[in-house]
C-alpha cells in the first residue's frame, strides 16, 4: 500500500490555489483575462462591447479576478483602468505547474 502524507484542507496553499482556481471557473474570467493578456497597457475601454455581458455581471468577473489577485484596477477619473497582475499571473503559472507536475508523475 502507498502511503501518503495527511493532506489539510485548511493549509494555506491549498485554499489558494482552490480560490484562484475558483476565479478561474468561468468562461467569462478566461474571455477577460485574454483580453488583458492582448493589451500592452491596462483596458480603460467598456469590457461589454467586446463580451456579451451586462456592465453589472463584467464588473462582478473582475472583482472575482481582482479578489483572486489575478488582474489589478486603478480609477483614473470616472473609469477604472484595469490590467494583468504580473505577481498574479506568475504565482498562476507556478501553481498550475506544480499540480500538473504532481499529478503526471503518479498518473497511470
């Protein structure tokens, strides 16, 4: 029998990699996240008129985003510029490899 080390579900790296995978769980987030991925500088623009969404339902994705620590928001004016998180997008990269390493290495 393979032993294995007890896994918490309270440790802090699991909760984080559930929250950001949590973030991550709808099309909507993906659409955003590759808008801003196509961008060179943070979007100011009206995110409704490239996503069929409602302004309330875009803004509710990117607080998702946001709280994930995913995408940053600053107010310029009237309007919130928003943009990747480069710490964000690493730690995403980082934690989706590492799982996928796990998982490869003791998939059948």
């Amino acid at each position: 029998m393979i032993q294995t080390n007890p896994i918490k579900l309270d440790d802090p790296a699991i909760k984080r990699s559930a929250a950001i995978a949590k973030a991550l769980g709808h099309p909507a987030r993906i659409a955003i996240l590759k808008i801003l991925a196509q961008r060179n500088t943070c979007f100011c623009g009206d995110i409704t008129e490239i996503i069929p969404l409602a302004q309330s339902t875009v803004s509710q994705h990117l607080k998702a985003l946001k709280n994930a620590g995913l995408i940053k928001g600053e107010v310029e004016g009237v309007r919130t510029c928003y943009c990747l998180n480069p710490d964000g997008v690493r730690e995403l990269k980082s934690l989706l490899s590492e799982l996928s390493d796990e998982l490869v290495q003791t998939c059948c």
